[in-house]
C-alpha cells in the first residue's frame, strides 16, 4: 500500500486525489471533535486504519494540533 505524507506523518491512502480530499475535509472541520469524528466514521473504516497504533496517535495529535 502507498502512503501520503503530511508534515512527516504517512497515512495509508492509495490515491493522491483521496488524500487531498480527506485534507480538504479535515479543513473544513469547525474543530478538533468534528475532525476526529469524521476520521474515526470514513476514514478509518474505509482504509481499514489501526487506530492503536502510534502512527495513527501522532495523526490524530497533529489534527488536534491543527484545531488548538
């Protein structure tokens, strides 16, 4: 599986135009509660994600980040 980088996180999303969008969709989150809810219903079911893992902590920690 490829994987996208975002400022040294990689996610596990096959396609570029996937990949700006679910960045395109984070963006438009109001805050750091809607854009996890929107990563943990679409994103993680459908790339099968493992939220454990450290990888997946540090994503969320950027997008919370991201909202503070």
């Amino acid at each position: 599986m490829l994987y996208r980088s975002i400022k040294g996180f990689y996610l596990p999303i096959t396609n570029i135009q996937a990949f700006n969008h679910a960045l395109e969709e984070l963006e438009l989150c109001k805050d750091f509660g809607e854009a996890k809810e929107l990563l943990l219903k679409k994103y993680v079911p459908k790339y099968l994600w493992d939220i454990t893992s450290a990888e997946a902590e540090e994503f969320i920690d950027i997008i919370k980040r991201r909202f503070n």
